[in-house]
C-alpha cells in the first residue's frame, strides 16, 4: 500500500526517495524504535513565527491560554498612545500563524 501511495505522488510531485523522512512540510519527525515510539514536532516552526513576530524573548507556556476564560474590558487600551501602539500589532497574522 505504501508502494501505491508513493509511486502515485511521484506522478503528481518530484520526489527522491531517501529513506527515512526526518521532516516533512516543516515538522520533525522523531523515533526511538526500542521503545516503539514516533513523535512530531513543530518546534522549528514555532521558533520561526516567534522571530518573525519578535516575540523570540516571550515567556513560554504549554498552553498559551485557558479554555473560557473570559478578558476584561478594562485591559483594553485607552490612551491614544496604547491605541497606535495596538494598531501596530498584527494580531490576526500572529494567531492565524499558530
């Protein structure tokens, strides 16, 4: 089956068959085969996006925010000056990036 997967997308893309992939589309492939494990990861990507948006320095979290929680409207900005320096973040850029 993989024979029929591979031979159709090289009708369809270049490709070189290198034996074991090691990243594909920009995520890393790891395996332990002793243990029977394989795992992704995107951690490249993720480094690229944070220096593309300057954010290399940010505070790291598993999970950058919980589910339901509810931001105040008192954080939003309010002096002129907040504003601009708001307006200048590309927020729709930096969250359709994750």
């Amino acid at each position: 089956m993989l024979g029929n997967i591979k031979a159709w997308l090289s009708t369809q893309f270049f490709m070189k068959d290198k034996d074991e992939a090691s990243y594909i589309l920009g995520i890393k492939i790891y395996r332990d085969r002793s243990r029977r494990m394989l795992g992704l990861t995107q951690s490249s990507y993720i480094e690229k996006v944070l220096k593309r948006f300057k954010m290399e320095n940010s505070k790291r979290e598993f999970l950058p925010m919980r589910r339901g929680i509810k931001l105040p409207k008192k954080q939003s900005p309010k002096t002129d000056e907040e504003l601009k320096r708001m307006s200048d973040i590309p927020y729709a850029s930096v969250v359709g990036s994750i």
